[in-house]
C-alpha cells in the first residue's frame, strides 16, 4: 500500500507540525522501519537511565516512551471510528493529566517498552487493513476536518518528533 501525503484540508493545522517529519515512501513500511529502530535504540537502556529526566519539570524519558504509546492508541481510536464511518467530532486531550494518572516511573522499563511495541503492531494491522476509500473517510478534530490518512500520518511524525527529542536531550 503506497499511501499518498494527505492534503492540508484533511487535518487541524497542527498537525502539518506531524506530517511534515514523515519521509516519502510506504507509511506502512515508514512505520514498522520507525518501531523498529526505536526498539533498537530504547532495549538496552537500564531502569535507571529511563528515569533520566533532562531539565527541571521535564517529562522521564519512561514518561515519553508511554506517552508516544498513548497518543498513538488516542490516534488509532479516532482512525477507526472515521475508516468505519462512524466518525464524530473528535476533541483533544489533556497529556499532563494522561502521563501523572499513568505513573509511568513506576511501572518497570521492560512493561512500558512492551507495551510501545503493542501499540504499534496494532497500529500496523489496524492500517494495513484499510482499504483506500476507508482511510480517505473524514470525521472532525478540534473543529477542523480529519481523514483517516492524515490521522495515521501524525502516528508516524508524533513518534519522529518525539524520538527525535530523546536522541537529542535524553541519550
């Protein structure tokens, strides 16, 4: 499946912050290449370092890894509700309140990496199933438009962006 770039009028205008992170090619192949070079650069790091946290205030690097994971799982359930056209207005969400309710410190690395991991392989078959017609179907987010496509692109550039921040502030 050789899914095209959404268009501007198929998402919030944040959400251009996203997609523009997500190179050319297959999303498909885009995302399982994203997993696992995440997986091979998150597997080895110790308790310890997961709980590093680079500034004052800042989220762990635990607490990013679990928040990608719940973002995308928030992704994913706006993607199907639109790709089965039952899409409704969609709102956003409070992440500070999602990752302090989470307690992401306390759950040991190896549960929170497994569940990352989990997350994505259901966000691969969810999007592999799609025929085209299903991911061009559009819902509402924040009072803009949203098609499914663009839904699955920002999974892919949420995730860059944030991988991106770990490479650069936390490892």
């Amino acid at each position: 499946m050789m899914m095209m770039r959404p268009n501007s009028d198929e998402f919030h205008p944040r959400g251009e912050t996203y997609i523009k992170l997500v190179p050319d090619g297959n999303l498909l192949t885009i995302l399982r290449d994203q997993h696992d070079e995440s997986m091979l650069l998150l597997k080895d790091l110790s308790e310890q370092q997961s709980l590093y946290k680079y500034a004052e205030g800042k989220w762990s690097l635990k607490t990013v890894i679990g928040h990608i994971a719940d973002v995308e799982r928030l992704w994913n359930y706006r993607i199907l509700r639109i790709a089965r056209g039952d899409a409704h207005e969609f709102s956003g969400y409070d992440r500070d309140i999602f990752t302090e309710s989470a307690a992401l410190d306390d759950i040991p690395l190896v549960n929170v990496l497994e569940d990352f991991s989990a997350v994505r392989q259901s966000t691969l078959t969810l999007i592999r199933n799609l025929s085209e017609q299903a991911l061009l179907r559009r819902g509402e987010f924040n009072g803009h438009p949203l098609s499914a496509r663009a839904a699955a692109f920002i999974i892919a550039g949420h995730e860059a962006h944030h991988m991106h921040i770990i490479k650069t502030k936390y490892l």
